[in-house]
C-alpha cells in the first residue's frame, strides 16, 4: 500500500531563512514555492523524498496553530506524509486497522514561479491513533520537479527520517502490522537502546528507544533526518567553507558507513549525513 515516503514537514519561523539555510545544506534550488491556509511553503525534491519547509503566514486559525507548535523553536519536524499508489485502497486499510482517516480530499498546488499545477488525494490519520506523530498519505497525480544542483558535493536524498518511543512494542505495532512497512531490523544495545528499522520505499522509517526512561510513554516524536550524500569528505568541506559548524566524520553503526552531524544552519533540526561505501563488484 505505501510505496514510500513522499515528504516530510518542517514548521519553521522564517521562511526566507530557511529556504537560505536548506539551500546551503542541500547544494540544491528549491523545486516549489506557494503561499496561502496561513502558510508560506518552500518544498526542495531529492531523489527520494521533498521536504516541504513551512512557515506560518498572517494571523488565522493554521498560523496560530503553527506558532502554538514551534513555541520558541526555530523549526521543528511537524508531520510525515507517505505516498500511496490507490489511496482508495489506502484509505480502506486506514479504516480497518482502526486508524480513523479524515475523507480523501482532491488538492491542488501552483508554483509562485514557474506556474505549474500539481494535484493529490490525500488523507490523514488521527493524530491521537498514531501515537502522536501527524501522518498524512497522499496519492500523486504527476511527480514533481526536482531540485537542481546549485553547489558540489550536493545531498542526494533522505537515508533515514528519525522517530524516538518509550513504547517499542506499540511503536512496531503501528509501522509493522497497521501502516504495513517491513520490519527490517530489531537490535538493542545497552549503550544506544533499541533500534527497529522499517523499510519505507528505498530509505528506512527508524524508531529508537532510548535507554533512558522518563518519557512520555504514549507519544512518539520526530526526532531527525539522516540524509544521504556520495562523497561525505567533500560535503562536510563545502559545508565548512559555507560558515556551518560540523563535526569529524566517523564511522557509523552499520558496517560500510561514514556519518557526520551538522550542528548548525538545519533550523534547528537534528541533521545527520551519511556516506555508504559502494557495494563490491562480483
């Protein structure tokens, strides 16, 4: 039913800003931009995934909202949005597995600068069902344009987006057995708690479980991105020479993989690169 991970939301406070900054992390132009429902949008389209900047835009009930939800944050993950190949279909299991789909409503989008139109079905989820994380799925008549390269050593495409639980049994309950992702790894380690890994199209749903107590146990939360690049040596340079604050590469947790975090100029997103080393020649 879902055959990927179509965007992900970023509510931040200035959108000029922040179309500045992913400019700068990405090494790429964004693909669409539209105003209206007391939101600015700034959308940047990667091999894999969009994410969908959004800021809130005059004074009504969707911006208040909004500025409710950033509080005093410069950006925060609000929302995930699954593509579907028959929302029909889609909406159906929705219902059966008991997670109270709004109806499926026809959308429309126009770019502010090329003029493009893109339409949708789309659905949501009931918040209060999905532990607290805002997923939507939609239905995509036309792909969208992509983000052109606009710097060497861009970020090609999103490896991982980041959910963390206090409750890892109902947490794979909901991405395995009702949202249908394919529970493609369960490892726990005292040091970095467990980690479950659900394939979501070609990049990885991963919910972790800290080992540390105290949270909210009926409310997972979007925790951060893990973008994927060719060559993480040059990334990280151009990202230095662009005034961001890095830190050293490292080896990752899976064998073959090099990451890095970027601690500024990502609006205050937990941002992480990744490099994976190129898959032997038989």
């Amino acid at each position: 039913m879902i055959t990927g991970l179509d965007h992900v939301v970023a509510l931040v406070r200035d959108i000029g800003a922040a179309r500045a900054a992913y400019q700068t992390l990405l090494g790429r132009a964004p693909a669409w931009q539209n105003s209206g429902e007391g939101a600015d949008r700034v959308l940047f389209t990667l091999d894999n995934m969009t994410i969908e900047l959004m800021a809130p835009s005059g004074f009504n009930v969707v911006a208040d909202r909004m500025r409710a939800l950033l509080d005093d944050q410069e950006g925060v993950l609000a929302s995930l949005c699954f593509r579907v190949a028959d929302m029909g279909k889609m909406h159906r299991r929705l219902d059966r597995v008991a997670l109270k789909p709004d109806p499926v409503t026809e959308v429309e989008s126009s770019d502010a600068e090329s003029g493009a139109v893109l339409h949708w079905k789309r659905t949501r989820a009931a918040t209060e069902l999905t532990r607290g994380v805002r997923m939507f799925f939609l239905e995509l008549a036309d792909e969208r344009p992509k983000s052109a390269v606009t710097d060497i050593a861009p970020i090609d495409a999103l490896d991982h987006v980041v959910i963390t639980t206090e409750d890892s049994d109902r947490a794979a309950a909901l991405y395995g057995a009702r949202l249908g992702l394919d529970l493609a790894l369960d490892r726990s380690h005292h040091d970095w708690g467990q980690l479950m890994f659900f394939r979501c199209g070609d990049l990885i749903v991963e919910v972790v479980r800290r080992p540390v107590a105290g949270g909210d146990a009926a409310h997972d939360r979007l925790w951060g991105l893990c973008w994927r690049v060719a060559d993480i040596d040059a990334t990280r340079a151009r990202l230095i020479a662009a005034g961001l604050d890095v830190t050293e590469v490292r080896n990752g947790r899976k064998p073959g993989t090099r990451i890095m975090t970027v601690r500024s100029g990502t609006c205050g997103i937990q941002t992480v690169l990744l490099e994976r080393s190129p898959k032997p020649v038989e």
